[in-house]
C-alpha cells in the first residue's frame, strides 16, 4: 500500500502545475499559474523558504541540476522563457541566465545527466526543441535549437540516461557503447521522438508511433542495467504506453500498460526505473510495476491485480506506420492550461 507522507499547502494564488524535489529529496520546488516559483522544505509543513518572481506568465514546470553544479533549478513558462536560478541557501535565490528564443509557450525542460555537462532541453509549443548548454568555466551559454521537432507544437521532453547497460549482462555485445546524447519528445502531433547528437548536430532517430491523440509526457527510464531501455508516454488518448529498445537501440517495442478513464497528463519513475507514478484527468495518482512475466501492476491496490499489456507493436528504424489521426488542434492557451498535473519525485518512488 501507498500511505501520504507530506502534505504542504503552498499557498499559490492559482493552480499549481508542478513539483520537483531536488537530487536529496530535502528541497521541493512548486511553479503555478500565479507566475510564481516557491521552495519548500520537504519535510516539514511550514511556510515557503522563497518565493522565486520572474515569469510574466503561468510556470508549467520546474527541475533541479545535478548538485554537483550547485543548487540550480530550471522554470518555463507561458512568457516564452526559461529561466535558470541559482542560490547560495535555501532562501537566497538569483537568476543564473534567461533564455527567451522561443515563438511560443516554454512546456517542459528538463536537466541532462550530468555526465553531459550542466545542459538543459526545452520543449515549446512553436514546435522546436532547444538545447542550452553552460560553459561552467566561463558561466557563457550556448544555445541549438531543433527546428520543427513536432507540428503544431511540443509537449514534454526527457533524457537518456548516460550510463548504458553493461555488455557483461548480454553476450551479444562485444565492447561497450560510447556516450551518446539522446532526447526523447512527445509532440501535439501524437508522436514520440527520440533525437541523437552527432557531431554537434541533433537529428531524429527514431519516430515511435502508437498513440491517437496529443503526446503530453515523456520519461526515460533510468537504466538498471539490463541490456535494454525503456520510455514511458502518456496521451490524451488515455493510454500510457512502455517502450523497450533492444540492446543496440535500433528497435523498440511498445505495450499499452493501461487505458485509463480520461486523458493522461504526467508520468514520472523512481530512481530504480522500476515503479512508474501516472496522473491524469481522473484526478487519481496511481502506481505501476511490471512483474517477471511482463504484465503492469497497479501497487496502491490492496488487491494488487495484474492488468495484462494490451497491445505489442516491432517498429523497425525503417518502418513507417500509418499516422494516426488526431483531434483538431486547439489554441496555444489552451494547450498550455492542459499541462497541469504534478510529477511526482523520482526520490519519493524508490521502490
């Protein structure tokens, strides 16, 4: 059973959007649409340590850096811009860089491991991904941007884990793979893209399509060391679909791990990768694990039920399935209002 183990009233003046804890599960970042960023102490129910002001806009996420780059954390919003704050303690907060190169509404960002460098992805409703990387020598940024990454307009965008699964657990592969910087997006298109950095260039790499409505969350899940990787995607279409690489990473394989009653906003994993949190419009948080036979069970019932996959597809690097069509397209406000549901902390999903 799942039992509540903090409850804190922020005191937002609008709806709250989004909460991150940060790498230690100590500090908890909250963004609404009262244009505000407010921390918290996690674990414990008093008032906002600081209130972080300088979005024109609702704030539709916030994620934390590593800490080795310091107490960092990330906010996008409606305005168009993504700022990246600094402090030195919990109370003193100074914005560390301002990026507003974007048409449209910010959605997601989200922080690379940080095997990579202090680098972070955006997702925008003009339809583009950027990729801000910081020179931490220098504190100079450095900006590349994925133009018409999805039509109509990106939704949630996520990073590959860098460390890849050993090869001692697959004899199959010879030599271990190098780094390779991979994103995974979700798009108003219904689509879920992984794009790949070769060369100082991003290009598409794969195009998995399965979903019948607008993508609203990605995940990558972090790798346990299996020989394989998996994403997580939540739709509109009311499904949350798996899909596992092979270990080469030219094939991925999708399952439906559950249609659920309304549309589904926010995925998050634990850090073993193995416990999957989804919310949605039912306004039920619920939580998945995947038993030894490949089914996805929901582990905050006290029945704990196996509901079986519904569906297998193979897609081949290759292959082009028949896109799916997808509901009219509604306006840029009302996208962005959408994406309102909390993720919940990798650290409050170790399993």
């Amino acid at each position: 059973m799942v039992s509540l183990l903090q409850e804190i009233d922020t005191e937002h003046e609008d709806m709250v959007h989004h909460a991150a804890l940060d790498f230690y599960g100590l500090l908890l970042a909250t963004c609404s649409s009262d244009g505000s960023v407010r921390i918290f102490h996690s674990r414990k129910n008093n008032k906002a340590l600081a209130e972080l002001k300088g979005h024109q806009g609702p704030v539709w996420q916030v994620t934390w850096a590593h800490p080795k780059f310091g107490n960092i954390l990330a906010s996008c919003s409606y305005d168009r811009k993504v700022i990246i704050w600094k402090s030195t303690t919990p109370r003193d907060w100074t914005k560390l860089y301002e990026y507003s190169n974007h048409d449209s509404s910010v959605n997601s960002v989200d922080f690379a491991p940080p095997e990579y460098g202090l680098v972070l992805a955006c997702a925008s409703s003009d339809g583009s991904i950027s990729v801000l990387t910081c020179n931490t020598e220098y504190g100079v940024w450095d900006a590349k941007k994925i133009p018409n990454a999805h039509t109509i307009g990106v939704n949630a965008i996520s990073w590959c884990p860098a460390q890849m699964p050993d090869p001692a657990f697959d004899q199959r592969v010879t030599s271990r793979t190098a780094l390779v910087k991979r994103l995974v997006s979700g798009g108003c298109d219904n689509l879920v893209k992984i794009w790949r950095e070769d060369n100082d260039r991003w290009s598409e790499e794969h195009r998995l399509e399965a979903h019948s409505d607008w993508v609203r969350d990605v995940a990558w899940a972090p790798s346990i060391g299996l020989p394989r990787l998996q994403i997580a995607s939540a739709s509109q279409d009311r499904h949350v679909i798996i899909w596992s690489s092979n270990a080469e990473l030219t094939q991925w394989t999708s399952c439906i791990l559950h249609t659920f009653d309304d549309a589904v906003w926010s995925i998050s994993w634990s850090t073993t990768g193995n416990v999957l949190a989804v919310t949605g419009g039912d306004n039920n948080v619920s939580l998945w694990k995947e038993n030894s036979e490949g089914q996805w069970i929901r582990i905050n019932y006290e029945s704990g039920t196996a509901i079986q996959s519904k569906q297998t597809h193979n897609l081949h690097p290759q292959q082009q399935p028949q896109q799916p069509a997808h509901l009219q397209p509604s306006s840029d406000s009302e996208h962005s209002s959408n994406l309102s549901n909390s993720h919940l902390s990798n650290s409050q999903l170790s399993n």
